[in-house]
C-alpha cells in the first residue's frame, strides 16, 4: 500500500488498474499529494510485483480470478471503515478497473466524491444510484464497449461524464495511448471537482 501523509483532513484513496501499483499510479499519488491530499493507494493484487502493459491478457486475467470486483469492493469498505473517524472527508479516485471499483463505492455513506476513469465495468453496475458526486472520463474510442450506450443510460443520474479523444488509458503517460491535451483536460476538470467539493 502506497500511503503519503500531509496531515490533512482529506484523504483520498486511489484505485489501481489490472497492472497494480505501477510507475503511473506512483505519479499520479504524487500529483495529488502535491495539492496537501493525504493519499492511500492500496495494492488489491497483494503481491509486490507490477504488471507491465504487454501482459495485459495475463493482468486482466489475474485480476479477474484473485482480486475481482466484489472482494476489490469489499477491501475498499474495510478501508474506509478503519479511518472513517480520521478525516473529515474521503474521495476515491479509480482508473479502469478501479474506476469500477470506485463507482461501487459511491453508495457508501462516508464517501464525500467519486472520480473515475475509463471505469468500462461501470456497465455492469449500472444500477446503481451514487450517494455523493460522480465525475466520470471515458475515451471516445473504446474497444470493449459501446462508450455512446453507456453514457445514455447513467445520464439518467445525477453524475457528471465527460468524452475525450483518444483511446483507454489516455491518462497514463506510460502508454502508447496517451494524449497529452486529453490528460490535461480531464486533470483540470477533476481538480476544479475537488476544489468545489472541498469543505
């Protein structure tokens, strides 16, 4: 678990993708801590090493059969239980898989805000009805899914989504699917997001 402390009355727990705690996942806690967040990241694969982005058959696969979506969920309620009494408020912020795993955390009462990234499981959880602000990124070009069909239907709650140009990933500047001005974007946005929820 990467865990930076600023001593501030907000933390914010950060969700991983199917490759673990990754370089990607470092900078980003770093980007966030650098705003006086307290940040928690939790490695839900529970082993040291990280997949690299040519194993992604074997990533998702992993992640799949020894993490999934359910027991992912189930470590984040723990989590948020343990120091529900040690700040004043919590956001999670996932990235594809963890995005997934945030937007089914939104029901939780002590949750102030979800952010999620390409979170494409989102689709099968999609009724669900967030207790607190959402903001959602997808990537105009996905290939698993129909990104136009799922927005139509979670537009139909309170939540925030936003489309970008690019591919899944366009966030991580260690892919091949990055893009820059999207990223930048989308950083921006979910910034103004925490600084408006901010008490």
């Amino acid at each position: 678990m990467l865990h930076i402390q600023n001593n501030s009355d907000t933390v914010i727990i950060v969700l991983h993708e199917i490759y673990g705690l990754n370089q990607h996942m470092h900078d980003f806690c770093d980007l966030l801590a650098e705003q006086r967040f307290d940040v928690i990241c939790p490695n839900l694969l529970e082993r040291k090493l990280v997949f690299d982005y040519s194993e992604e058959e074997a990533a998702y696969r992993h992640y799949r059969e020894q993490v999934g979506f359910t027991c992912a969920h189930h470590t984040i309620k723990a989590i948020l239980s343990d120091m529900a009494d040690a700040y004043k408020q919590t956001f999670i912020i996932g990235f594809s898989a963890g995005a997934t795993v945030a937007w089914m955390c939104s029901e939780e009462e002590c949750v102030d805000g979800i952010v999620g990234f390409y979170g494409s499981r989102i689709r099968n959880y999609s009724e669900l009805v967030p207790q607190c602000p959402v903001l959602l990124f997808f990537a105009q070009e996905e290939r698993s899914f129909d990104v136009d069909e799922l927005i139509s239907i979670l537009k139909a709650k309170p939540i925030d989504i936003h489309t970008f140009s690019g591919k899944h990933g366009f966030c991580d500047s260690y892919t091949s699917n990055y893009d820059v001005e999207s990223a930048d974007k989308a950083f921006s946005i979910m910034n103004d997001f925490l600084r408006s929820m901010k008490c």
